[in-house]
C-alpha cells in the first residue's frame, strides 16, 4: 500500500557533492535557515512598525482632546463654574479675591 506523504525526494544530480542522488532537503542548511529567520523578523518588524504608524495619530488625537478638555474643566472649576458646561445654573456664582 502506498502513502500519500513522501518520505524523501531524490533527484538525479551530479553537481552537489559528487553523489549521485540528491535530497531534497539538503537546501535546508544553517544559511538557508538564517537566511529565512532574518525575513521572517524583518517583515514582522516592518508589519510591527506599519501598525504603530497608523495607530500614533489616533492615539495623539484622543490624547489631545482629553487635555483639552481636562484643561477646560480645570478652568470651568477656578471660576466657580459647573465643570459641565451644558449644566445651566438658577443663580449666578461670583467670586470674591481672596484677602491677603
């Protein structure tokens, strides 16, 4: 009975080794290997670096805005105000300066 999978593949060269047969999975060597981890790392790096590029403006945005605001309440605050602004009070509130 014959297996669908292939155990080893053998080809007929004279150029690798003086042999006779090749296998094919002597490509698999330390260079080809290395070779191929660099391009795996490389390309992760650069995928890494894409999605860092496309996510910073977003996250500048947000965090723009939320000092923003943070800064506009904090002064809503210092006069006395309701830190929302769409909050409208019966009664005006004053302040008076501080006695030094």
């Amino acid at each position: 009975m014959s297996s669908i999978f292939v155990d080893s593949v053998d080809c007929f060269t004279s150029a690798v080794d003086g042999g006779d047969t090749f296998n094919g999975l002597d490509v698999l060597n330390k260079n080809t290997l290395t070779t191929a981890g660099v391009l795996v790392a490389g390309s992760t790096g650069v995928a890494a670096a894409a999605l860092v590029a496309t996510a910073l403006p977003a996250q500048m945005l947000i965090a723009a805005g939320t000092s923003a605001g943070l800064i506009y309440a904090g002064d809503r605050q210092s006069k006395g105000l309701s830190i929302n602004p769409f909050v409208k009070s019966d009664a005006p509130v004053t302040t008076e300066p501080v006695a030094q």
